[in-house]
C-alpha cells in the first residue's frame, strides 16, 4: 500500500486540508488572537523544515532537484520525501 501514488497524494491531501484547517479555524480556539491562523501555518512549515537534513541525505541520487526537494519537503514533510524515498513520487 505504501508504494502506491494515491498513498502518498492522500497523505500530502490531508496534509493541505491540515494547513486549512489550522489557518481558518485557530481563530476559534484563540478568539482574542487573529494571528492564530497564520501562526500556526508558519510553526508547522517550520516543523516540516526541521525534516530536510534527513530528507535530503535519504533522497541523495533521486534526481529530484534541491530547490524542489527543499519546497515540497517544507510544505508536505515526510508525507512527500517518504514516497519520493521509494520512487513513487517524484
């Protein structure tokens, strides 16, 4: 099941509905505060970000250019360098 395509693209969709939810809901729960949402979209990119070194010494000869390996892994995290790992995405 991991080495499907639609694994990993329901796992990176998820993912982006995550990033929606915390952007127009964190509001909510933190009434008092509106830069909640964005907060909170900036701390999980940051999470993300944290993952590159890893990422990147596991995608060494994927030929996936850094610029890219770099976007996609700040944005979906292992979500995407764990099927580009594989060779499902690329």
């Amino acid at each position: 099941m991991q080495n499907t395509k639609g694994f990993w693209c329901v796992q990176m969709g998820l993912v982006a509905l995550l990033y929606g939810v915390v952007l127009f809901h964190a509001g909510a729960l933190f009434p008092c505060w509106p830069w909640a949402g964005p907060v909170g979209v900036v701390l999980m990119m940051l999470f993300h970000a944290s993952e590159i070194p890893i990422a990147r010494k596991a995608l060494v000869g994927s030929g996936i250019p850094r610029a890219r390996q770099i976007l996609l892994i700040v944005l979906f995290g292992y979500t995407w360098w764990g099927g580009a790992k594989r060779g499902v995405l690329g």
